[in-house]
C-alpha cells in the first residue's frame, strides 16, 4: 500500500487511526522503502549515517541502538501499542540493515551527493507529484532559472520523448554549497523519476553507470564539470534507457 507523508506523520505521531497504523504495521515487516521513509520522516538515517561512517564494532552498534532507541521514545507522543512498536522497530533495524542488504543503500561506496539525492527520492510517491501540472511557458520558464543557476543550458526539447515521461517540475537545491538542479518526471504510471544535476568543476569524467539506490533504479555519469544522476521506480531497463537518451542530448 502507498502511504503519503501525512499518513506517516499521523503513525509517527501516534495520532494515526488503529487501522492505519496496524496496516502499516504489518507492511512494515516485508517494506523496507517503507521503514526508510519512516527513518528519514523521523530525523534517524542522518543518525545511522553518521553512526556507521567506519565500519561498526560490536560495542558501537549496541551505543548506536541505544541512541536511535532513545531518540525515538523520548519524544512527547501518546503511547500508543502502534507507536512503541515502531520505537522499539527503530532502535533494532540498525543490527538487522548491518546483516542485510538495506545497510549496503545507507553505506556504499556511492558519492554523498547520490545517496543524499536517493535519500530526498525515496520520499517521493505519486500523491507527491499528482498535483504539478505546470504549461509549457512555466517549465521553460523553471528550465532557464534552473540554466542560469547551474552554468548549463537546459532545453526543454532535450526532456521530452524520453521514454513515456512527462516533465512536471524543476527546482533549484544545493549540496556543499554547490547548485543542485532536480527535474521531475512521472512515468507513464505516474510514479516520480528525477534528472539531477551537480555542478563539479574538479569532477572526473566517467562513463555511465547503472546502480540501485535505497532500492532505486538508477543510473549516472560525470562530463565537463557536471555529475548527472538519473534516478527512480525499479525498471533499470527505463532508467538506462532514459539515461542513455539524456547523456546524448545533455552532452
């Protein structure tokens, strides 16, 4: 089941309906982009990120579960059976992820930029975009602010006929200091997809690479001072696609 932001607040809060919260209870046992949203809706994957820069000893996952318990318990929250569930759940995912694989999506090799970039993704459900229903002046509009910002021209036939994706929205972030432009699409089922540049004078440049982050699909490179990501869904085959599409248009 998809669940919006609102919806997960209300778990976290405590303030969720019973049967809201026992749904979510009973996905939570085989969702793990679920229980990422709920870590990061929480303000706990900055503390597991920080907690696991080195690799953990024993002594250090048994401090970092008494921190995240700690944190998600301390809170001024009605005690409902739901609500310690996922305060109890919060503080033991750490030693399952570090076992798993979902630890590997917090802890690769990727550059921070990417998996901050995954982090922000892995929020996005359709509810998210269903309302952007930007005209064609307004998103060449956003295109050309977004250009002026990153110091690359980025025009709005280059982002059409990619695959089925219709463009939605683009928006100016940041990461260090650098501009970080996001562009997002929705598939042809309406699920998010984002195009993100990062502007890296000192980037090398490489070839693409498929990869999988906090369980997206996702694909990217690095090309006169740019780093590009391509990234959403689980259909690889999509992202490489659009990807490929991207890299002979953008370069």
């Amino acid at each position: 089941m998809t669940y919006t932001d609102a919806q997960l607040r209300s778990y976290l809060a405590g303030s969720a309906e019973a049967a809201l919260a026992q749904q979510i209870e009973a996905d939570l046992e085989n969702d793990p982009i679920l229980e990422q949203r709920l870590l990061a809706l929480e303000g706990l994957i900055p503390v597991v990120q920080h907690g696991f820069a080195d690799q953990p000893a024993p002594e250090h996952l048994k401090e970092l579960e008494e921190k995240i318990f700690e944190k998600s318990v301390s809170e001024e929250v009605p005690a409902t059976p739901f609500y310690r569930q996922w305060g109890a759940r919060a503080a033991t995912l750490v030693a399952g992820l570090v076992i798993g694989a979902g630890l590997m999506n917090w802890a690769d090799d990727a550059p921070d930029w990417r998996r901050e970039v995954a982090s922000y993704q892995a929020l996005y459900v359709k509810d998210t975009i269903a309302s952007l229903n930007r005209s064609e002046a307004e998103l060449k509009q956003e295109l050309a602010i977004a250009s002026a910002a990153v110091g690359q021209q980025l025009n709005l036939s280059d982002l059409t006929d990619l695959q089925g994706l219709k463009l939605l929205r683009t928006q100016i972030l940041g990461h260090e200091g650098a501009p970080l432009i996001q562009i997002v699409f929705a598939d042809p089922n309406g699920a998010p997809i984002a195009f993100c540049i990062l502007k890296d004078t000192g980037a090398s440049d490489t070839a693409m690479h498929s990869d999988n982050l906090k369980g997206m699909a996702a694909a990217d490179w690095t090309g006169n001072g740019y780093r590009y990501l391509v990234i959403g869904g689980d259909n690889q085959n999509r992202i490489d696609t659009v990807a490929q599409q991207i890299h002979s248009r953008v370069l």
